[in-house]
C-alpha cells in the first residue's frame, strides 16, 4: 500500500456515514489490543474552540519537556494535519504502516467503521506505538457518543465553548447541546470549561461533573485583562500573571486561559506554560496568508464562529474595506450566518466547500443579495479568490470564511 491508496480506503468508508455510539471504535479497538487504555489524555469537547484550546495544551505540555499527541479534525491543509506529535504530523510511511494494521483488523473480524472512526483508530494505534506520554484529543462531534470517548477516564476534560450547532445529531437547544459535550466528563477526572458559556449551557456542566463528583474549574472572566490586541497576536494577564498568544481575538484568550487551567492540573508551572503558549499557531484562525494583497482565513463555521470574526474584523480593519469569499456547508446555519457577517462587507464573492454536504455558491450569494450590493457566485474559491484581488487595493482585506473544508481548497 502506498500513501494515496491509504487515503483513498480512509475516504472510502464514508459510505457508511455517522455513526453515533462507540461499539464499533471499542471492538475495533479491543482487536488491536487496546492501545487506548494504554495512553493518557486531556479530552477537549466544545462547539467553537476546540482547535485552538487544544493547540494550546499539546504546546504547553511540548514545552515541559513531554511527547505529546495532538489529535484533530478536519485537517485544514493536508490529512496528516488531524495526527501529530509535538507539531510533527504523522509521515506518510508511518500513516501507510497504521492503516495496514487497522486494515487487517477491520477485514479478519468484519469491522465497518465510519471514517471518523477509522482514524481515530488509526490515531490510538500511532499514538501508542510512539510512546507518548499524553495525547490531547479533540472530540469530531458532539462529545458522548463521539468516537474519541472510548477512551477511560482523562486526566482532564475539557469543555470549549458552546452553541448551537449540529442539530440533526445532538439536539435544538443549549442544554440538550451542553448535555452531549459534557458526555466526556468521567469519574477520576477533573474539568475545565470555557469562562463565557451561556447560563444554561454552565448549569448542565456543573450538574454533570457534580453528579461524577469530578472537581470543576471554571475561569472568571475578571481574571481576565486584555492588554494590547494587534494582528500579530495578544498580551494579556490572567490572575496577575502575563501571557502572550500568536492568534487573535478575544475568544482566544479565553480559550488560552481554559488551556492554562487544564494543564495546572498537570503541575505545569508559570514559565512553561507563558513560553509554550507563545509558540501556538493554528492553521485557519484569522490566520493571516498573504500581506500583498491582504488576505486571512478563518474557518469559522456556525453563527458564533461567524460572530467572533465579524468582531475582530470590526477590531483591526475597522478603517478597511472588507471583501468576503465565503462558502458553507447546507446543514449549517448559512442564511443567519450571512445575515451577521455579510453588511460589514464591500464585496462578497459565494464560493463552494469542498465537501458533499456543500451549499451552492449560488444559495449563498441569493442570501448575501440581502445585505450586500456587490455579490457574485464563483464556485470554485481560487478563482473567487482571483476575483477578489482584482477588486482589491491598498485599503482591502480579503476574508477567506466559512468552512475548514473551504480553506483546504486554497492553493498556497
């Protein structure tokens, strides 16, 4: 097997969909010797978030000294992106080896994993057979009947921030929401979560950890001072200690300070956790991929993903002229996304995700026609991307948003 037939039989399972409940991982799993059980974790849950928070504990614990497993999804540039070790992604010979070793398990005992589940396999077998000392595991969806919750009790849970987001599957409301993320919270642990959850989403946390008897830390927010916000990154203080973050946005502090809670757990000290934290970086937050003309990505993905880049936009390009290259998925929230984002623009160029569950750019531009009288549907994102340097001058910023599957798509 080679490296594009190892994608090609991971992408292949997705005929089988989603599949919420985890026999399926545990037996898998179970045939491969558990290797799960052999590992120890910090399980970070969350609508928004989960990404960075997760970034910025495997940054910290690297910066201890420790091999850290980093598992995430999707990958924003390549597949190997979603399995690293200290911000190493897994080579393509190592990915080859694991899939040919799940891959006879799945065949001898006639396995069907969905995709998600595949690789979170492929990941538990990597990540053991490389000895790492923990593995910051992001949940794929939701978070109790997640693949990624076969594993035992972590040694913290953490849960980002939440919204509403993926109905179909975990629910209409914030507390039926909480409830599905807050599935990770187990016996012997303890739990971290996001300062700025809504009231209701806080009230099912803290039922849910006291009814595990699971110590809870929640950051107040008066902890918290920002103290210089710049498009390079961020300074500020939390409980009279100061910090430093490479991303942007005041969300990010807040997810940088749920990073800092959960790995005080561990017994990190202050200066490792000041120094590893400043070294985070994470693909597709505000990230900024050219300056000539000037252009950022941002896969914010749902209404309150949306409303963090529509605020920090108005933050650092108040005084520019912003143009969206947007694509959604269909079973997003698009048109109350496009609702919040699409007025601060100047122009806005629809584009596709590369993704089955895609909206037309044509559904797309319909809804931006409401707020924006310069709009165009480009299917393809590097021609809209073209588009819209040849609107742009000295005064623009490009805005490359919608889906993490839309970024991928982007030639470099």
């Amino acid at each position: 097997m080679i490296y594009e037939e190892a994608i090609k039989y991971i992408k292949d399972t997705n005929k089988f969909g989603i599949d919420l409940e985890l026999e399926t991982t545990e037996e898998l799993l179970e045939k491969l010797g558990s290797p799960h059980k052999k590992l120890k974790f910090i399980h970070v849950a969350g609508t928004n978030g989960k990404g960075s928070t997760t970034s910025y504990i495997a940054d910290i614990l690297a910066e201890n000294g420790y091999k850290v497993g980093k598992y995430v999804s999707p990958g924003v540039h390549s597949f190997t992106e979603r399995i690293q070790i200290n911000n190493c992604e897994i080579s393509e010979n190592d990915l080859v080896n694991c899939v040919e070793i799940v891959k006879k398990a799945i065949e001898k005992y006639n396995i069907r994993p969905t995709e998600f589940e595949l690789v979170t396999v492929i990941g538990m077998v990597y990540f053991e057979m490389q000895k790492c000392d923990f593995v910051v595991l992001e949940v794929g969806m939701g978070g109790r009947y997640d693949a990624t919750n076969v594993i035992p009790a972590p040694k913290v849970s953490v849960i980002a921030s939440i919204s509403i987001d993926h109905t179909e599957y975990l629910g209409d409301t914030i507390e039926k929401i909480a409830f599905e993320k807050c599935g990770i919270i187990k016996t012997g642990s303890n739990v971290v979560a996001y300062a700025d959850n809504p009231e209701n989403a806080v009230k099912v946390i803290k039922e849910t950890a006291s009814s595990f008897n699971v110590p809870l830390v929640i950051p107040n927010k008066k902890d918290i001072s920002v103290l210089c916000e710049t498009i390079d990154g961020t300074d500020f203080e939390y409980k009279g200690e100061k910090y430093h973050i490479n991303m942007i946005g005041k969300h990010q502090v807040l997810n940088a300070v749920s990073a800092i809670e959960a790995v005080k757990i561990l017994g990190i000290k202050y200066d490792i956790i000041k120094s590893g934290i400043a070294k985070t970086k994470f693909r597709g937050r505000l990230e900024i991929i050219s300056k000539n003309p000037f252009i950022i990505e941002d896969g914010a993905h749902n209404y309150s993903g949306v409303t963090a880049l529509k605020n920090a936009l108005e933050t650092f390009f108040k005084e520019k002229s912003i143009i969206l290259v947007m694509a959604m998925l269909k079973d997003k929230e698009y048109a109350k996304c496009i609702e919040t984002i699409a007025p601060i623009s100047s122009s806005f160029i629809a584009c596709e995700a590369d993704n089955p569950r895609k909206a037309t750019a044509q559904a797309i531009a319909d809804e931006a026609k409401k707020y924006v009288t310069d709009v165009y549907a480009v299917p393809n994102v590097n021609d809209a991307i073209c588009l819209a340097k040849n609107k742009a001058d000295n005064n623009t910023v490009i805005c490359v948003c919608g889906s993490l599957y839309l970024l991928g798509g982007i030639d470099e």
